[in-house]
C-alpha cells in the first residue's frame, strides 16, 4: 500500500510513527521467539531424564522480559533458584558424590533409586555392615541367605560421579544464536 506524503512534517510524522511500530513489533518478534526457546530448553531437558522428570525438574526453565525503553529489551532464560541448586550438579558442572550405589537384587523405584532407604535405614530393615578393606555394604535383614548371603546385599557405597545429562549453557547459546540468526540487530548474550 502505497502512501503519499506531501512536505516535511508530514514525512517526519510518518518517520516517527513507522519508527515506533516497527521497533514495537522488533520487541514483539524477540519476546516470541525467546519465549518458544524457553519452552524448547525445558522439553528438551525433560526428554534428557533418563527415567522420565519428576515434576520439580519439569518446572525448571524460567523465562521473563524487561523493556528498557523505546527500542530495547532484555529477554532472561534461568533456570529456577531452588531447582538451579537440585539441577546444577547434572546440567553444569559434574560433582562426585558419596552415595549407596544399588546391586541388581535392589528394588529400585521409577527414579532409580533404592525403594524405601531412608525409611528402611531408620526401621532396621537395612543395615550398613563395613568389611575388614574398609568397604561399606547396605544389607537387607529381612532375606535369609545362608549359604553365600549375596542376595542380601542391596547397595554398595561407593564414590559416584553424575554424568552432565544437558549441558544447559552450551544448549541456550547454540538455541539462542539459531533463533535470533534471522533478525538484525544488536545483540547480547551473557551468563549469569
């Protein structure tokens, strides 16, 4: 559609307004599109669980916008603070941890994890029994074993790394550069 502009005021009055639509409808266009790299991060986090996210994990991603005036905005992709604390050892930086790591007899539940440790721990069905090399086993007292008593055996404690099951920073960058690739402008990726 064309449009016949007749003198200075009135291109200076079509300037401007054409100015602040289209810097309205930049912002529009990046909040859009950090607003559906957001929700892309948390499925992708969620498909990255081995057994499935529990429902804390599947919250996790955070996303929020701020115009600072006219033209310019800061659009934010955070993990969660509580969730960050939980996560950080599997999507930043791996951690050894000291922990019972589960024998095949172990019942696990849908996490993978023993069924009932804490519980049983505190009741007496499992015990922690250290062998004379200073290693420590997790035994079961309620299965009668006597032969070989390997089928009492439940866990082992051992030093465990997690493996990084979604490096998060590598992923939003990558996501982030691909999204933005198609709109000029200035732009500004940091960490925080």
């Amino acid at each position: 559609m064309a449009t016949r502009i007749n003198g200075i005021s009135n291109a200076n009055s079509y300037i401007n307004t054409q100015g602040t639509k289209l810097g309205k409808q930049f912002q529009e266009e990046i909040i859009k599109r950090s607003r559906v790299l957001s929700q892309k991060i948390q499925s992708d986090l969620n498909n990255s669980v081995d057994r499935g996210a529990t429902a804390f994990t599947s919250r996790s991603v955070l996303f929020f916008y701020k115009k600072n005036g006219k033209n310019s905005i800061t659009a934010t992709i955070m993990i969660k603070n509580q969730q960050a604390e939980y996560l950080y050892d599997i999507i930043v930086e791996q951690k050894v941890i000291d922990k019972f790591v589960p024998t095949s007899i172990a019942r696990l539940d849908r996490f993978g994890n023993i069924s009932g440790l804490n519980k049983g721990l505190k009741s007496g069905k499992y015990k922690v029994v250290k062998s004379k090399n200073g290693k420590e086993r997790l035994i079961d007292t309620s299965k009668k074993d006597t032969k070989k008593k390997t089928k009492r055996v439940v866990g082992l404690r051992a030093d465990k790394r997690r493996k990084l099951i979604y490096d998060f920073y590598a992923e939003v960058d990558k996501g982030v550069r691909v999204v933005m690739s198609g709109i000029e402008g200035s732009f500004r990726i940091s960490k925080k």
